[in-house]
C-alpha cells in the first residue's frame, strides 16, 4: 500500500496544479483536453498499480500455501538431525545401541 500512497499525492497535486494552471487559460476547449489528458495518464497508472498490487497479492498467497508443506519438511529435517547427533556414524536414524525403544525394556523385548 506505500508504494501506491508514494505516487498519489504527487499525482494529485500535479493534477491539482494543472487545474489551477489551466484555470487561467483562455481557452476552455484547451484547458479540457489538458485535464482529460492528466487524468487519462492517471488512470494509466493506477491501472498498472492494480495490475502490480494483484499479482503481489497471488504471489502472497501461493507463498502462504506452501509454508505447511516447508514446517512439516522442516520438522523432520530437524528430526533426523536430533537422531545423528544422539548417534554419529549411523546411516539411518534408529535407536542406538544402548538406547531404549519406546515401550522396550533394557533387552529389546516388550515390557
């Protein structure tokens, strides 16, 4: 939205200023197509504005839509580094020797 408010106060006191310039003029056929030209390139250029915030706007989202796919990579990423500093040298993150298994006992058997 700056981006959009940076343009528009110059915009406007230039179309401001054209106005009162023109105001004075003798000719109000002339004075006419100067505004009418000042606004046409007005909306050029909000036209183009809209075009930028909308395709910000879609980048937002695709953004947005991929960041549970990022977290779940990411938790698991973090979870295999957990299982190679408790136990270096292995390929595969499983239980080192003398660790437990969850619901193991001391023996690898069930308890």
């Amino acid at each position: 939205m700056r981006s959009v408010r940076s343009w528009c106060r110059p915009a406007l006191f230039f179309l401001v200023g054209m106005v009162l310039v023109l105001a004075g003029a003798d000719d109000p056929d002339a004075q006419k197509r100067s505004v009418d030209s000042a606004l046409s390139q007005l909306r050029e250029d909000l036209h183009d504005t809209e075009a930028g915030l909308a395709a910000a706007y879609l980048a937002l989202k695709e953004t947005e839509a991929k960041i549970p796919g990022a977290q779940a990579a990411l938790t698991a990423a973090e979870g295999q580094l957990a299982a190679a500093r408790r136990c270096p040298g292995r390929s595969r993150p499983q239980t080192c020797p003398g660790e437990r298994e969850e619901g193991r006992g001391p023996t690898g058997r069930h308890q």
